[in-house]
C-alpha cells in the first residue's frame, strides 16, 4: 500500500463512526501538511493545459471524482469543490455508501432528489406526518405541476397498511418512491424500513421496476440508524440539525449507490444547489463532535423525558425510549435504532393559553422552531412548526393545542430540568 497518501484513511469501512467522523475524507500531505482542511473560497479552477481542461470535463460528464493529487479534474464550484468533496466522502462513510452528495440545505437535497428520481405521472407513497417542506413539494408543487399522486402509509410498521396504499398508489400509475421519515416530526413514529424495502422489491414483479426507498434520517442522524443497512436506496439528511449541531448553518445530505447518487449531482449542477465551502468545512467541523454531542444529548433527553412523564401537570410524553413493551413500533425501533434520539414532544394538561404561560416562563430554555443544536429548544407545535396544517388533520395525527416539541441540548440536565420545573409550576 505504498501509493497511499499521507493520512490517507481506506481502512474506514472497519473503523466506528465516531473515529470516521474525526478525520476520513481529509489527507494533510495533499494540502501542504496543514492538519485540518483549508476553505477552497474559489469560484472557478485554472486548468494545466487545454488537454487537463479536456480531461476534466470528461472526468465530470461520466461521473468520475474528481481527485486530488495530479490528475485533479475540478472545473468550477457550483459543480464540486474540496470542501465539497471531503464532506461528500465523510458522510458517504458515515452512512456506509459507496456515494454521497451535499446540498445547500435539508430541503434542497429533498426537491433535487424528488424532482431527478420522480417522473411525472409516478405515484410516491409516504409514511405520515411529513415535514412540512416535503409534504408542501409533493402536494402544492409534483401533485399539481407533475400529476404525481402521493399516497399516505397509515401505520408503517403494519404490513397490511402499507400494501393497502401502495394498491392504492398502482391504482393511479406506476410507483416511483417510497418515502420514509422515521422517526416522524415531531410525534417519534416508527416506520419499518426493512419490511418496507422487502414490500418494494416484491414490486419489481408486479410492475416491471422496483420504487426507491429513501428515507429521511434528520432526526436521528448516521450515529444512531443507518437506513442503507436496513434495505434503503437512498439516506437523506438535514445536516443543518444534529451533524451542523450548533444551529449556525444550513445542509443537506444524500448518500447511496454510485448509480443513484450521480444523476443528483448532475440535476445539483442545474439546479444550483451545492454547499458552499465554507458551509462544507463548518460541517467537517461539527461532524468531529457529533459523536460526543449525540451521546450527551440522549442521555440528556432520557432524564428530561422522565422527569415530564412523572408531572402532574403533563399528559402525554412521546419519548421513542417510552414506546410500550411488545408493540410492533418497540420491536422495530429496538432493531432499527441505536438510541432514542433527543427531539421529543410532550403534551401539558391544558390547551394553548396554559402552554404559552409555561413557555414565557422559562428562563434558560430558547423558544425556537428547529433541532438538534447545543442548546435546548422549545416551541408550541400547533402554532409554529404544524400552523399551516389545518386543524382536524393537525389533530388526527396527533398534535394537539397542547403538544409541545422539545430538542434537548447538553446543557447540564439538572439546569434543564430545574427550569422546566420552575415552569411548570406557572400553569
Ligand atoms: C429540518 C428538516 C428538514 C429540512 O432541512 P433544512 O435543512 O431545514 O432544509 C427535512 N426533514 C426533517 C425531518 C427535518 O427536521
């Protein structure tokens, strides 16, 4: 192996994902020695000779990386950059891909893939609730504009449910993608992925191709479930919540096969949604301490869970740690999750008015849509993140005027506790 660079890392796939998120996809020796990444704060890459100026764009046309080192082939930053490129191969080891691809945002690595991979006139089946960006592309902009049909799973750890809709979807067209959120924002719903993957391959027989199964792994991130080992096509994620972790950056991420993930680059070319390189190395940053942050916020988020399910004043926690014994939801999580992750709801015995009271006193906690940063973050679901949902269909699926969602930081938790308390006592 005496071609490898300096600190060149190819042994990763047996390393843990708390080792490849320090350093895999950096090689001090191909940046003069400098031990953590440059910023490239470069729009456009100067080519050798015409002939490097031909090879790269050959290299970028059938999808070859482009490398560092001599043969480097980068061409201009809306299409890659180093940055990029590091990031690409950290999270692609972290999901245990063969490819990865970033995005300026959770949602713009959403709308590239569901625009590149959907047809017009395909059907997409859906676990429910949605976040409310993704159910807003496929219902106000593909079902419209496109003619795709999405379809809701009712209980998608129930196998008879998820046939019945995507009977339902075969009804209207062919079947493109199925697309799972689990745990689902912001109720903690599981959604089996390998018996989902398992439903879409025996589709292949049925109508002559195989829907792609991508899901959304937002809110538990690469430490805590891997998708693709589970039957996946794609893993999506918003690097903005728990990898960025400090809520000072926005990404998105999309890891899979090579032969999937290359048509996303492409459409990303178009559609000008790269990340940028200074949002590449804050997130090359951040990745370093998400195995420390993960670890402290779930312990956190266990002890904070407890405490509410004990109060008088609360109803209803819906902590993944608390789902009941024997269910299929708990056997599915216990095989598909390494943890409980720390976003959660909690329901105060009450409506809006008792809620808002308890919200306006807390002192330490921060009164902010949005997840998995250091801090701790708290908002009222029903006129916040679910507002625009109306409200029978806000209630149907379980968010109720007194639903309140809480992504627990690493503060310390008697602090977060102790507040919550003080809080409560306000009601
Ligand atoms: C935040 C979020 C998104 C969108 O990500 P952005 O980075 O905000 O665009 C998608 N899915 C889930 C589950 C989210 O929580």
């Amino acid at each position: 192996m005496a071609d490898l660079p300096l600190g060149a890392d190819r042994d990763h796939q047996a390393w843990h994902p708390e080792t490849i998120a320090v350093g895999h996809g950096y090689h001090p020796a191909e940046h003069h020695g400098s031990a953590k990444p440059p910023v490239y704060l470069t729009s456009t890459f100067v080519y050798r000779d015409s002939m490097h100026a031909k090879t790269a764009h050959e290299g970028y046309i059938a999808g070859r990386a482009p490398q560092s080192g001599a043969d480097e082939g980068y061409i201009y930053a809306r299409l890659d950059h180093p940055n990029m490129q590091m990031l690409q191969d950290r999270m692609a080891a972290l999901d245990r891909a063969e490819a990865c691809a970033v995005f300026n945002s959770g949602m713009a690595a959403i709308s590239t893939t569901l625009l590149s991979l959907v047809r017009p006139g395909e059907s997409v089946v859906h676990t429910s609730p949605l976040y409310g960006g993704t159910d807003g592309l496929l219902n106000n902009l593909m079902a419209p504009a496109h003619g795709v049909k999405p379809v809701a799973i009712a209980d998608a750890v129930d196998e008879a449910s998820i046939t019945s809709a995507v009977d339902q979807a075969l009804a209207h067209g062919r079947l493109g993608m199925i697309w799972v959120e689990t745990p689902s924002n912001p109720l903690a719903g599981i959604a089996d992925i390998a018996l989902i993957a398992r439903i879409a391959r025996r589709l292949e027989l049925q109508q002559g191709s195989r829907p792609l199964v991508v899901v959304d792994n937002t809110f538990m991130g690469p430490l805590l479930q891997n998708p693709l080992e589970q039957g996946a096509d794609l893993c999506m994620t918003s690097l903005t919540k728990y990898a960025s972790g400090h809520s000072d950056l926005l990404g998105g991420s999309v890891s899979g096969r090579f032969a999937l993930i290359e048509p996303l680059r492409k459409m990303r070319t178009v559609m000008g949604t790269h990340l940028d390189p200074h949002g590449c190395w804050l997130l090359l940053r951040s990745l370093e301490t998400m195995g420390l942050r993960t670890e402290r916020a779930c312990r956190n988020a266990a002890a904070v869970a407890r405490f509410l399910r004990d109060h008088p004043k609360v109803a209803r926690v819906t902590y993944a740690g608390f789902l009941p014994e024997g269910s299929a939801a708990r056997a599915t999580f216990e095989r598909q999750c390494a943890g409980a992750g720390s976003t959660f709801v909690f329901d105060i015995k009450g409506g809006e008015v008792e809620a808002f009271r308890m919200l306006d006193a807390l002192k330490l906690l921060r009164l902010a849509v949005s997840l998995g940063g250091t801090e701790t973050l708290i908002c009222h679901s029903a006129t916040t993140t679910h507002f625009s949902v109306p409200k029978a269909r806000r209630e149907a699926s379980g968010v109720t005027d007194a639903t309140i969602r809480l992504s627990v930081g690493i503060e310390h938790e008697a602090d977060i506790i102790g507040d919550l308390a003080q809080a409560l006592e306000r009601i």
